[in-house]
C-alpha cells in the first residue's frame, strides 16, 4: 500500500515537473535573428525569378511568410534603417544624433534594439544595420551611432582594417573609401570577381562572425542583428558566383527609358544621371562619367546578381548554424532589404527615387509553429510596421511613437487585410518629393523646399506592364485630387500624434 502510494506521488510529481516544463518552454519569449540585406531588390527565386541563384533566401521564404508588397519610406541606406530602428517615417539617415550627443539616456523607448535591450535581451548587431557598418561613427568603433542600445555592436574589419573600408571592400585588403576623414579612391572599378573564398571579402566575415555569435547566445534570450553589405556597390564577389550565371541569359532591364508624359526628371531625382556607379567608380581604361553602354549594363548586372548569390550563401551559412544548435524551434528570422536598386530601369542605375523599383524591398518572416507556411502575403506593408510586428510577435509593449502598425495577422494569416496605402519621401537638393502608394496607383508630388511650391505632379499605374510608364495625371484628375487630399491628410495627423507625445 506504501510502496503504491509512493509512486503514485513520484509520477504525480514527474507529470507536474514536465507540465511546468512544458508551460514554461510555451511561454518562453522567442529570440529574434534580424537579416538586413544592402541594396537588395527583389530580384529573387522566391519573388519568382527563375535566373537567380538564392537557393537559401528561397528555402527561409518556404518556410516562412514572404511579403510581395513591401515598401520602405525612402530610397536610402541611412534614412530607410532610420525608419526600421525608430519606428517612425523618416528622411533623416542620423535620427538618433541627438541623443548620442547629449550623451543622457532619454526616458522611455526610442529604437528598436532598445526595446529589446531593456526587455531582457541580449543585443547584438553585427554589419550594417544602422548607416555606419558596426552600428559606430569612428574607425576605432567606440562610439555607437545607435546609443544605449545594443549590448555589442561591431563590424568585423578583416585585412580592411576599418569598418567603412570593409564595407567598400576588394580583395587583397583594397578598400574604395574609408569615410574616417581620408578622400575617396575613385578610380577603382564598380566590380571585381577574384579567385578568393568567401573570406576574401567581408561579408564572409560578417557570417563566420554572426555564428560565432549565436554559439555564445545559445543559453541567452536573444536579438541578434547581422546586415551584409553586399549587393551594394562595388559588385564584388568571389569568381564562383559570377560563374552560376552565364552572361548571355542575363536580361536587360524590360523599360530602359524615361517615364512619358513627364514636363521634367524629377520623377528620376538623383538616380536620373547614374551618378552612383559613374561618379564613384571608374569603368576599367575609362574616366570618371563613363558611358554605360548595353555591353557594360551586361557586366554590371552580372555583377549584381553575383553579389546577391554571394550574400545569399553567408545567410545560408547563419540559417544553417541556428538550425544545428536547436534555436530555430524558437527564433524568429527577418530577412529585410533596406530598399531596391534600378538596375537600368527608367534609364537608371542606382537608388533615390519614389518608384517602386527602389521603394519595394524583400521582406521575409519566418515565425516558430506559423500556419500556412511558405504562401505568400500580398497586402501592403512597409518598413515603419517592423518594429510594432516583433513587439507584438514577441509579447512585449511597444512603445506609444511608433507610425507603423503591427502585421501580425498575417503571419497568422496571408490574406488578412492590411494597409490601403503605403508612403514615401525623397528629400534632396532642396526638392520633397512625397509619395503614396495604393494597391493599383502612385502618386508623387515634388515640392520646392525653399518656397513651398509644387513643381511637378506625376501619377502613374501600378499595374502597367512591364513597369508603370506612363504619367497619366491628366487623364485622371479626380483620382489625382483625392490622393493629393490624403497626402496631406497624413501630414497633418503625423503633426497631430506627435504634438500629443
């Protein structure tokens, strides 16, 4: 009788460990690997894209939920990670200058690693997540761009030696720029394909350093950021990534002129002379300006999709050691693009402008235990709704200044409805062009920051093929009047919310 009661007690209490066990795994927070990608487009197999070698990128999106219609707030690396760490709509590619300077930490949460940081996380950032490679603003990487946020924050320099120069990196230690006060090398060339491994260049480092982090991670709750700089210029990869692409399969852009029906180019702001891969690069046995003529376009988008293959291959290598430790059970991934690139599109071989071609970026999530794993999410999200998705995927409060809105409902669900518009903003050489984005127009606006006037007003259809190409504001004023009416309805309740903070 003992002897039964005795181990009825024993189960008893085995049964009770493991269900407190199991309750405390359930309600355990997940860790969060974040992916940011430099200048990458979607231009991707699983975007549908079938020249494209990105077996790793493809697998992360058939396991998780890939979003179609994703659209960041500017056009620019520093601006568009400005957006993604505070949470809100913003040109500013600096936007925590203020409170780096002060060096005070401000009350409450202001960036998105924060968060993270003051709910327990350990934080990390590795590469380029914010502007500054190493998330710091000088070589000896001891002042932090993003401050109070990050527990470590570095960018692996290799034979670079700086963070920048890594950035910028060629093989054998050549670097185009250091941006630490010494002057630009513009004579080297927008691509290179070197017999190296993938060491040779940095974003190897940038992987083997992201592994070597989770290995020291595995027992912690985690937010580990890991943003590789390449497909950004110079297109420089190892030789065996050029060599998955045969040159003659390359397609040329589909629309390689202006947009019609346009009085000026200021739909083409910036980007409208190339000046990104002309102005700083130097064409081999050619000067500074050089022409892109059709054989060149060929290289250079060779080169591009090299890189993106090269990239692809170090997010492979990370995915793989976070599924050999056991912590893909409970880690959310991010894969995110901090916007796309025109690779001739309109005539333009760059970034800076409010077309879709650079506004609409990949964006990939891959959530433990998700339903319907692998559809895609059609709706329109943006970059500003990051931040409130990992808050809410998390369990944790996201703090009151957040602009974007929680997309949740569509891990849950891809067809959930989401937003009737996305924005945007280009703000250069003093013109705004602001712009809004439904499911089938876009409307931009180019203002004159000097004296408030509008210069120009395109409107275009999404749903032209094989790019919206025409400016077809005259043929649709009342459409043009209402989204023109919307734009400054936003305005004025962004004025509204952060005059009540």
């Amino acid at each position: 009788m003992n002897s039964r009661l005795l181990l009825s007690s024993l189960m008893l209490g085995i049964l009770t460990f493991f269900g407190c066990e199991s309750r405390e795994a359930k309600n355990e927070k997940p860790n969060v690997l974040f992916i940011a990608v430099d200048d990458l487009r979607p231009e991707l197999g699983c975007y549908g894209v079938d020249y494209v070698h990105t077996p790793n990128i493809d697998k992360l999106a058939s396991e998780g939920r890939i979003f179609f219609n994703h659209f960041v707030h500017a056009a620019a690396c520093g601006p568009s990670r400005s957006t993604l760490l505070s949470g809100t709509r913003t040109t500013d590619w600096d936007i925590f200058k203020t409170i780096r300077e002060s060096g005070s930490k401000p009350t409450g949460i202001f960036s998105l690693p924060q968060l993270f940081k003051e709910n327990g996380y350990r934080t990390v950032g590795i590469g380029k997540i914010s502007h500054q490679p190493g998330g710091v603003m000088d070589s000896l990487q001891t002042q932090h761009e993003v401050p109070f946020s990050w527990d470590v924050s570095f960018a692996p320099v290799g034979e670079w030696r700086e963070p920048w120069s890594a950035f910028f990196s060629y093989a054998g230690g050549k670097a185009r720029t250091s941006y630490y006060g010494r002057p630009t090398n513009r004579s080297l060339p927008p691509f290179e394909a070197a017999e190296v491994d993938d060491e040779g260049y940095a974003d190897g480092h940038n992987a083997a350093a992201a592994i070597r982090q989770l290995r020291q991670l595995r027992d912690s709750t985690f937010f580990l950021a890991v943003g590789f700089y390449k497909p950004h210029l110079p297109f420089n990869a190892p030789r065996r990534y050029w060599d998955l692409y045969d040159p003659e399969s390359i397609p040329a852009s589909d629309y390689q002129q202006m947009p019609e029906n346009v009085s000026s180019d200021l739909s083409l702001h910036y980007g409208r002379d190339s000046y990104e891969p002309r102005g700083t690069y130097t064409w081999p046995g050619d000067t500074l300006g050089w022409e892109i003529t059709p054989e060149r376009e060929k290289i250079l988008k060779h080169g591009y999709l090299a890189a993106v293959s090269y990239v692809d291959a170090q997010i492979g290598k990370v995915l793989d050691e976070l599924t050999r430790l056991g912590l893909d059970e409970n880690t959310i991934v991010v894969l995110w693009g901090d916007h796309g690139w025109h690779l001739g599109d309109y005539g333009i071989w760059g970034k800076h402008t409010n077309f879709d071609i650079a506004l609409n970026s990949p964006l990939i999530v891959r959530q433990p235990g998700m339903t319907q794993p692998g559809v895609a999410a059609h709706g329109l999200v943006e970059t500003v709704d990051i931040f409130p998705t990992l808050a809410d995927l998390c369990r944790i409060p996201a703090p009151m200044q957040l602009e974007g809105k929680s997309f949740k409902s569509a891990m849950e669900n891809p067809e959930a409805p989401l937003k009737d518009y996305v924005l945007g903003e280009r703000d250069a050489w003093g013109v705004l062009g602001k712009t809004v984005r439904t499911r089938d127009y876009r409307l931009m606006v180019w203002i004159d920051k000097s004296s408030g006037d509008t210069l120009e007003i395109n409107l275009f259809d999404n749903r032209e093929q094989p790019l919206p190409h025409q400016n077809i504001r005259e043929d649709q004023p009342q459409l043009v009047t209402d989204l023109k009416k919307k734009l400054e309805a936003i305005e004025q309740e962004r004025t509204d919310f952060f005059s009540v903070l």
